[in-house]
C-alpha cells in the first residue's frame, strides 16, 4: 500500500545550523572514531559534514543490494532510538526490525484509515513520532501532517486548513490546548480521533468537554519496553484493562514494589508478590522469544535494573518498566506514578501524580510538577510543587490550602511551593523532576517565588531566607 504524500510545516533550519556549529569543536575526535557524518538541508555545512541529500542525488537509481538491505535476522538492530532521559541521561535503546513491523499497525489498531489526515507536531528521533506516527501512518497509507514545534494557539488553524481527522498526542500537548484561550477555529473541525500517552483525567475531562464530540484512545508503551496497552473502551483515567484474553496474548503483572529501597517486595521464598485490586505495583512484563528486550546500546550495565529475576518462578526473566499502575476490581489499569517519582514521607508513600491532579483542579493553576526534596534533619522527602499560574490570575494561596487540605492526606501535602512563569521539560514534554529536586529550596539561591507550608496556622507563608535558617536550625517544623 502507497502512503500518501507528507505535508511539512515551518522549516526548521535554524536549529540544525545552530547544532552543527556546537557539533564543530568535537568533529576532530568523532573523525578519529572513524564516524562518517551527515547532514540534511540547504545550508552550507562544516568541513568534516556530508550534505546527504546531494550525495543520495548523486547515487545511482536502483534497488540496493540485498546484503545491505535485507536483516540476518528479524531480530537485529534496526536503529537506535534514545530514551527521553526523565531520570538521569538519555540512553540508546536498540530497536529490532521486528518492533517496527510491529509499530507498522499501530494505527490500523488505533481504527485510522487510509482517508485520514493524520496530525504530529512530536519529534521525529522519539518513538512516538517515528514508529507509531510515521511508520503506523505509512502502515495505513494516511496522509501525515508534520508540524516542525508544536504551537497551541495555531493548533486548531492548521487543523481547519489541512482537513485533520486524527491528532496523535502526548499528555501535556491537550494540556496546552485546554489552557489556551477560546478561538473561533477550536469550532467545526474534523478532528474525530486523538490517540497517544500520558493525558491525565483532569485534563481528559476539560478535553472533551471543550473540544468534542472525539474519540480518545489512551494507549501505554515504552520505548525499550515489550509491554503496550490500549484503552479501547474510553474509560477516562485509564490506561488499558488488564483481561484475561489480552494478558494472554500480551503478558503481564503488577507485582508489591518498596519505594523506599527501589526493590520489589519478596515472599519467603524470595519471590514477588502480586498486588490487590486497588493496590499500586510495579509494571513487569515476561523477557521471551515473543516479547525480547534488546537493551542498549554500550555496556551491560546500562540495562542492570531493567531485567527483574525469579519474579514469580526461579530462573524466570520479566522487564521491570520503572512504572507503578493501579489495577482496579473491574480490570481497568491506571498509570500511578514512577517508581523514582513516588517517594515517602512521614512512613507514608506519596505519588506524584496525585498530588498533581489535586492542584490541577484549581482554576488559577495552569500545569503543576510535583516531586520531593530531601530537608536536612528529616527521613525520606517532603512534597514540593512547582506551579503556573493561568493568565490572568494570581496566586491564592488561601484557596491553595484549603485544597491540599481538603483532598489530601496529612503526609501527602506539599511541603513547599515554587512558582514559575514555565516548567521545565525534556524534547517529549515530559516534566524534569529530577533537576527540579536537585535545586531545592533554597531562597538563598533560586529567584522565583518560594513558600512554605505552616501547618499550625493552616497556611502557605513565604519562604524567606529567615524560615530557611529556622527550618535547618529545626526550629521550624514541616
């Protein structure tokens, strides 16, 4: 089947130009690696850089041979993707040829058609954009709308203009939208389906509520991973449901998880334990023939963790996802928190993301970002909140209180506050946490605004330099 033509929108070339001159100072030693380099674009490039479209117009037009093109084994190394890097540096996950055939019929799953007009403002070098959005379009012979950055106020124009029926989305880019202002364009699209990750109840809800009537199609998968679900039924919140036909066909477990050793709890016979309805577990799917994991490019040690052992029988090999999911007594599955993200407090463990959905719901609050930050003098992580405003509000700090107060337990309670004109992010829209607790909360050394929760007077007072050294003093109490 012939895919239809690529629409590409807004160029982008300042951003190669910008990244081959920072490239330049390094050339000398990837030359020396024995590294043949290219580079696709109308500009001039740096000594040491192939321009590979004049050199692909230069070959000659046939049919490559096939000791080039054909794989020994459909289990071999396609190519390389790169993890988005949320907790330390981006690793290269080796992608076999098998997993993009597979990718091939995402969007035959996701009910796309040929006729569609397909949306995709994510990045071409994640897995999201290359394999499920542009190898599952090629799969279905859809056409393809390319957005070089992805922009909300323009979202809906594009939209209108190119006839778009199918938006492929991560989480945060439907919060953008919901946050944006009311457009005459929002109204009369064709847009019928919006499929992808991440996309949290809240903003779900406020989704398709402004926006429909659409299908949405929560799905769940990592790049390395040999997991993936789907959210056929359109239960907002969930993932995927967890029954007996797909498990068998997609294997599968939540499995008790200690977030404060990192480790999976054991029996006493050293085995994991599978969790309750209800019950937070660590995602793990079974290493085989039908589900490999192929690890990474570099040294075995970048996979140690990945790979869980004797997880329900000695010898047994499952893929630990980093991810903790919630099994419900109907089956449904829903994405709790991850595993670096989670943390405890007062005995108690915290998840991010509920803390998160709570703040989300006050209007005056555009995204929020959540984590813990270690307190001299204290065990485990007190809760910490980065917050943005929604235009034109202000902070309300009484509303904020009565809040967390009234929808969260004691423990799981924010601690601190940082307000911010923006959060950061990495290239996929995931938030940075792991910088974000690194940093603190210090007055003394960050600009923005900070608070601190006063829990005798039932408030948020600023964090001032003063409240600094009382808390390390210990004569203030969080």
């Amino acid at each position: 089947m012939m895919a239809r033509p690529y629409r590409t929108l807004q160029p982008h070339s300042g951003a190669l130009r910008e990244f081959l001159e920072s490239l330049e100072p390094d050339l000398p030693a990837l030359r020396a690696m024995g590294l043949h380099l290219w580079a696709a674009g109308s500009e001039s490039h740096p000594a040491g850089i192939t321009d590979f479209l004049a050199e692909a117009s230069a070959e000659v037009d046939g049919p490559v041979p096939g000791y080039l093109s054909a794989p020994q084994n459909i289990m071999d190394t396609c190519l390389y993707i790169f993890t988005s890097g949320t907790t330390g540096l981006p690793k290269a996950a080796r992608i076999s040829h098998l997993k993009v055939l597979q990718c091939q019929g995402f969007y035959q799953l996701c009910g796309a058609h040929q006729e569609d007009v397909i949306y995709l403002a994510l990045p071409l070098y994640h897995v999201s954009g290359s394999l499920l959005g542009i190898v599952g379009c090629l799969g279905i012979g859809a056409t393809v709308v390319l957005k070089s950055k992805f922009s909300a106020g323009q979202f809906w124009e594009d939209c209108q203009q190119h006839g778009v029926t199918v938006f492929q989305y991560i989480g945060e880019l439907c919060r953008y939208l919901v946050n944006q202002p009311p457009s005459k364009a929002e109204h009369g699209h064709k847009v019928r389906l919006v499929v992808g990750s991440g996309l949290r109840p809240d903003t779900w809800e406020r989704f398709v509520r402004r926006f429909g009537p659409l299908q949405v199609l929560e799905t769940y998968g990592l790049t390395e991973g040999n997991v993936a679900t789907f959210n056929y039924t359109g239960q907002r919140g969930a993932v995927g449901r967890a029954s007996w036909l797909y498990k068998h066909v997609f294997p599968f477990s939540l499995i008790r998880y200690d977030v404060t050793t990192g480790e999976p709890i054991r029996n006493t016979h050293g085995l994991c334990v599978a969790t309750s309805p209800g019950e937070p577990g660590l995602l793990v799917a079974p290493v085989n023939q039908q589900s490999p994991f192929l690890g990474y490019a570099g040294g075995p040690e970048l996979a140690r963790g990945k790979l869980l052992k004797d997880v329900f029988q000695p010898g047994d090999v499952f893929f630990n996802t980093g991810d903790l999911l919630v099994c419900d007594d109907q089956g449904f599955l829903r994405f709790h928190d991850r595993t670096g993200d989670t943390f405890r407090w007062k005995g108690e463990n915290v998840a991010t993301t509920e803390v998160a959905e709570a703040l989300e719901a006050l209007d005056f609050l555009q995204e929020v970002n959540v984590y813990g930050v270690t307190v001299p003098g204290h065990e485990g992580r007190a809760g910490m909140a980065a917050l943005v405003l929604r235009p034109p509000h202000s902070l309300d700090l009484v509303q904020l209180y009565v809040r967390v107060s009234e929808n969260l337990p004691p423990y799981a309670r924010p601690r601190f506050l940082r307000l911010q004109e923006s959060l950061a992010t990495t290239e996929t829209f995931k938030q940075q946490k792991v910088r974000m607790a690194k940093e603190g909360f210090d007055p003394n050394a960050l600009s923005d605004p900070l608070y601190i929760l006063d829990q005798a007077g039932g408030a948020y007072l600023p964090l001032t330099p003063a409240r600094y050294s009382a808390l390390l003093a210990g004569d203030l109490r969080i």
